[in-house]
C-alpha cells in the first residue's frame, strides 16, 4: 500500500467527518431549536432572498447533506452545494460584519466554504459509503473482475 495514498485517504476521511458533525448540527439546529418558521424569520431579519424557499432549503441540505458528506455519498456534488450555501451566508449575511464569528462575521462560513471546495476537489478517498453500495448493486462479473489484482481478470 502506498503510505501517501493511505494518508490521503485518511485526510478525506477526517475532513468528510468533521465537515459533516458541523453541518448536522447547523441543520439540525434550523429544524429543531430554531424551526424552520424561526429560520424563516431570520433569513428575513437578514434579507436572504426568498426565505420562506431558502430556509428548509438550507436546514435540509446542511442536515441531510451533511450526513451524506460523512457517508462519503455524493461527496463533490454535496461538497459544492454546501460550498454554495457557506459563500451565500457570506456574502448575504456575515461580510459586512467583519472577521469573527463572536460578532456574526465571516470566519466560520469562510472556512466552511474553503473546506468544502477542497472536499469537492479531493473527493471521498476510499473509505466511504457509495463504494459498498456500488459493490452490492454489481454484477457477481463485475464483483470478480473488481476483486482480480491489477492486471489480471
């Protein structure tokens, strides 16, 4: 086994989980301590565009997707869209109030942002859920012909 390929795989495997225990909780948080009528009110509060449409967009997408992430299911497409939503939290609610997040600024979102380009740059690695569901829906062909070393079938 090729050490940086392990190494590799690991760090995908760390960012996926700690990338996915901070979306789930934030998803989590729209849906249950907030409401989704309570994060309504507050993307109004905060002139998101469409909050009555953006709201249970963002708590389903951060709850679910966030669990997605970690699974390593979909993980670019999730990554970006995820991505998509911090730099819309950015842009719309925390740029003009300056860096730290203890003063409702940008440094969480930013790094949320960064960490879910790179996740969708990287990709999964090799340990994630999609390969098992993959290998369960093969062929018994496909599933030997997986299994053969390289180079040989």
């Amino acid at each position: 086994m090729n050490p940086s390929r392990a190494l590799n795989d690991a760090a995908c495997l760390l960012l996926r989980l700690v990338l996915a225990v901070v979306f789930v909780a934030h998803g989590w948080q729209k849906f249950y301590d907030w409401t989704i009528d309570g994060t309504t009110e507050r993307f109004m509060e905060w002139d998101v565009p469409f909050p009555e449409i953006a709201a249970p967009a963002v708590a389903v997408l951060e709850l679910v997707g966030g669990g997605l992430l970690g699974l390593g299911v979909f993980t670019r497409l999730v990554a970006l869209a995820l991505a998509g939503t911090m730099i819309g939290a950015l842009v719309l609610v925390h740029a003009e109030q300056g860096p730290f997040v203890t003063e409702g600024g940008y440094e969480l979102v930013a790094v949320l942002a960064g960490a879910c380009v790179a996740m969708a740059l990287l990709g999964p690695g090799r340990v994630r859920a999609d390969r098992v569901i993959a290998r369960w829906f093969a062929s018994d062909e496909d599933a030997v012909v997986e299994a053969a070393p390289r180079g040989r079938k």
